[in-house]
C-alpha cells in the first residue's frame, strides 16, 4: 500500500515537472521569440543612455518612443541573462529590422555612435564658433558667449582666439561639449606650432612661435594650393626684408570684419586698422586664420626665391614676379585681358606703392 503511494506521488511529481518545465520552456521561448523580433523602427533612430541611467529608465524611455512594446520583458530578459548592470552610458543608433536583444547587446559592448567635427584650415573663430553651435551632436555649453569670454572657459583670458585652433576632424561621443572640442583643438594647435617651430629653416626673420603662426595665417588665406604655399610665404619674407608692406586682400578682409561683403574698394584698402597690411608694414597684431600643418611648414621652410609679388590666374593658382615690370604684365594678362576677374584697387595699389 506504501509503496503504490509513494510511487504515484513519484509520478504526479515528475508529470508535474515535466508540466513545470514545459511551462517554463515555452514561456522562455515566447520571452526570446519577443526579444528577436524586430523593434518598431521605420527610420534610423537614436538613443541616449547617460551616466548613471538603470535599463528600466532606458526602457521606459523607448515605450515612449513607441520602439520598444514590452519594457517589462526586456529588463526581466537582461535581468535572466546578467546584462542589466552592465549596460554603457552613449548614443546608439536604432536602425529598421534591429531587434531588442541585437539593441541591448549593443549597449552592453558599448557600440555607441561616433561623431565627428571638422575645423577648416581659414576659418576665423567666429565662424567656428558658428560651427560649433549648428552642430545637434554638440552638448552646447558656449552659446551666446562672447569671443572672449569663450576663450575665459578655456583659461586663455587675455588670448586672442584667432588661429589658435588647429583644423583637424576631430571625432568625439555623445554627451562631448563644444568646449572639449576647442580643448582639444588648442591643445593640438600648440602641439603641431612648438614642433614645427623646433625644426623651422635656420635664418628666418621671426621672434617667436606666434610670428610664425601670423605669418602662416596669411600664407593659408592666400594660398589654395599646397604647392604654391612656400612660393607665397617666400614672397612674404622677401617684401619684409626689404621693408615693403605685406599688401596682402584677405588682412584688409579681416580688418573689415561683418563689413566684407565680397569685393574691397579703395576706401577699404585705407581702413585703419593694424591689421591692415596696406596701410602698415610688417605683421599683423594675430593670426587672421585657423592655420593649417601645410601653411605652418611652409612659413618655416619657404622656398629661397627672388619673387616680390604675385597675381592669381582665376583658378586657384598664381603667377609669382621678380619685378613691378613683370607684375604688371601679369596683372595685364591675367586679370584685364582675360578679365578673370576686375581690375582691383589691390593691383593699382602694388602698381604705386611697391
């Protein structure tokens, strides 16, 4: 009698087990066939999890998107898997047929997004500033700052921030401030100078690494071609030797500021301002550019020529001269036969003042 007992309650326990792991199998089964279908995206979408954000407020913040259907059900998921402390703070892109198992397995490896900022080599400050500001991927931190008080964040108070950034793409994650991004950009600048400045040509008529950044700021808003950089920066070092002024369009540009609106008169080539290159000799005051590594070296390895000046052709290239007599038939040829572009005041003004 004892042992039908005991061996019909052996048996009611396994087929209750078997019931048990049944239930289990299949419910386990359903949780995963959930977890592997793919989440409601139709267009790449993008998800921020912030330092010290749980699973369960990333869920949550998913269903409201109306991506994820069961925020419960995923965090028990990577609750049963051991994946839900382990979830990294960053952007991460959602993209269509993506499911939420791929999705929290992305943010457990921390395959969050990248981005990128790039600095281009001529730009003034403020119009990288502008840049800054206009970029959604930015946390943007110096909005509405003045230059100075932008270079005050940076503990450059008293600096001019004209070129001392360097262009470079800078690639950065989610929640990077536009203020890491001119860290690092600085930081770079005064890298890149004080080397290049360690190995510049021996003999140059400069004082100190920031000439050579003015310098190479002129260089870089004249020259479009890599080539023809050490040309336009020997022409520069022979002028100054022979105490002529720079007469250099993009100094009076810069002197004119918000006032440029695409062509100088002769009004403007008078404008005082020491940054004016017409009116006085020698450098500017700063940099009138973000300076880019070809124009730095080639300030500090100019090409040994007699050039004294220069014209553009119109297509990004220029005609360099020894003498006024040359110029001025390059000016002829080049800008009123073929009239690539109007007589200036610019070469009226290298005519008679030279």
């Amino acid at each position: 009698m004892w042992r039908k007992v005991k061996v019909k309650f052996i048996l009611i326990s396994l087929m209750s087990l078997i019931a048990l792991a049944s239930f289990v199998s299949g419910a386990y089964l359903s949780l995963r066939s959930v977890q592997f279908q793919p989440l409601h995206v139709e267009k790449k979408e993008r998800v921020r999890i912030q330092p010290g954000d749980s699973l369960n407020t990333v869920a949550y913040e998913l269903y409201n998107k109306k991506i994820l259907n069961y925020p419960r059900l995923w965090v028990f998921w990577a609750w049963l898997h051991g994946k839900s402390r382990l979830v990294q703070a960053g952007d991460y892109s959602i993209t269509p047929g993506l499911s939420a198992e791929a999705l929290l397995v992305k943010m457990v490896t921390g395959d969050v997004l990248h981005y990128d900022f790039t600095i281009i080599p001529g730009w003034t400050l403020q119009q990288l500033l502008a840049a800054l500001n206009q970029d959604p991927n930015l946390d943007h931190e110096l909005t509405g700052l003045s230059t100075g008080q932008v270079m005050a964040k940076l503990g450059l108070a008293g600096l001019d921030g004209q070129g001392q950034f360097f262009p470079e793409t800078y690639r950065f994650l989610g929640q990077t401030s536009d203020l890491d991004i001119l860290k690092r950009a600085h930081k770079l600048l005064v890298k890149r100078l004080a080397k290049a400045w360690r190995h510049r040509a021996v003999g140059l008529p400069l004082n100190n690494p920031e000439e050579a950044l003015i310098l190479a700021s002129l260089v870089e808003r004249e020259g479009r071609l890599n080539r023809e950089r050490p040309l336009i920066a020997s022409v520069f070092y022979n002028r100054l030797a022979k105490n002529m002024r720079l007469q250099t369009d993009p100094s009076v540009i810069f002197a004119m500021g918000d006032k440029y609106q695409g062509k100088i008169t002769r009004k403007d080539l008078r404008i005082d301002s020491p940054y004016n290159t017409y009116r006085y000799k020698g450098l500017p005051p700063g940099p009138i550019a973000m300076v880019s590594e070809a124009s730095l070296l080639a300030t500090l390895h100019p090409l040994n020529t007699p050039y004294f000046y220069f014209v553009a052709r119109g297509d990004g290239s220029h005609v360099f001269s020894k003498t006024l007599k040359e110029h001025n038939r390059a000016v002829k040829r080049y800008i009123l036969d073929a009239k690539a572009r109007p007589f200036t005041w610019r070469d009226l003004l290298l005519q008679k003042t030279a």
